[in-house]
C-alpha cells in the first residue's frame, strides 16, 4: 500500500457515501432529496407484501380450508404487512422530527450570533426549515418577512437569492 492509500474496506464506505461527498449544489428545484431504495423500492415491497396477504386470506376464505388453519398464518402475515407499514412511517417521521428539533435550535444559535436576540417565537417549524437555506445577509431580512407576511415555505425558498445548501441532512 502507498502513502494516502486507503485500505479496501474503507474504499467500499467511500463509495457507498459518495453521493454526500459530491452532491450537485443545492437550489430550490434540487434540493428535495429522494432516496430509491427506501421511497420507492422498499414502499413497493411493503405494498406488495401486504396486498399478497389480503389476497391470500381472501382465497383461503373461498376455499373454506378455515378448518385447517391456514386463515390464522394468513392474518398473521397481513398483520406482519400492517407493522411493516408503521415501521416504514415511524423510521422516517422520527429521524425527521429529530433533524427539525436540531435545525431549529442550529437557527436559533445562527439568529442569536447574527442579531443578539433570540428568533422571533411566532415562527413556525416549516418556516425556520426553509429558513436554514439562506445566507447570513438574507436571513434576518427573511425571518422578519416571514413573520410580518405569514410567508409559506415555499415563498421563503424562492425569495432566497443566494441558496446555502443543507448537504448532511436526514
């Protein structure tokens, strides 16, 4: 192995979060981000697998093959589908609502350091979020225009001139 090498297991960790290493700069129309595996792919699977246990209790049902059991593990994988289904949701909502806590409070500090005073408390969540994308010299203007004209996430977001990009989220 040469200077600066890095050994093969650290080669696949590299490869694997590329995509947070060289993302694309953020604007307004790029910075949703979507991840396939988990909002498409897993989503379609969890789907597929909860309507293959209501088809499958159905055709037991019509069978009438109740007596030997089938319709009890056929309610169980139907039930397995429900939990996939809230198990789905509940990973993304609770990462989510932590990542909203956290810019809250990263905005409050940005707030404070900028204006010595804490950020107006009639702010609401989705505001401070599409706050946390504009610049040090927009922000303040920003957070005033939001609270004095009730802006919506997405007006605030489109009066930034300037986008910061928020590359580390969830």
């Amino acid at each position: 192995m040469q200077n600066g090498d890095l050994p093969g297991s650290f080669e696949m960790v590299i490869f694997v979060y590329s995509d947070f290493l060289f993302m694309k700069k953020q604007s307004y129309s790029n910075h949703r981000r979507i991840l396939p595996f988990y909002h498409v792919v897993l989503l379609l699977l969890i789907a597929v697998f909860l309507v293959s246990a209501v088809v499958n209790v159905m055709n037991i049902l019509d069978e009438e093959m109740i007596a030997k059991g089938n319709l009890f593990s056929a309610v169980l994988l139907i039930l397995g589908g429900i939990i996939f289904s809230f198990l789905y949701y509940y990973m993304r909502a609770f990462a989510l609502r932590v990542q909203d806590r956290a810019i809250r409070s990263e905005e409050n500090l940005r707030h404070f350091i900028l204006t010595g005073k804490p950020m107006d408390g009639r702010l609401r969540m989705s505001q401070i979020i599409a706050l946390r994308f504009a610049p040090d010299d927009e922000f303040i203007i920003l957070c005033k225009e939001a609270v004095e004209k009730q802006l919506t996430k997405d007006e605030i977001k489109k009066a930034i001139t300037r986008w910061r990009g928020d590359y580390h989220r969830a």
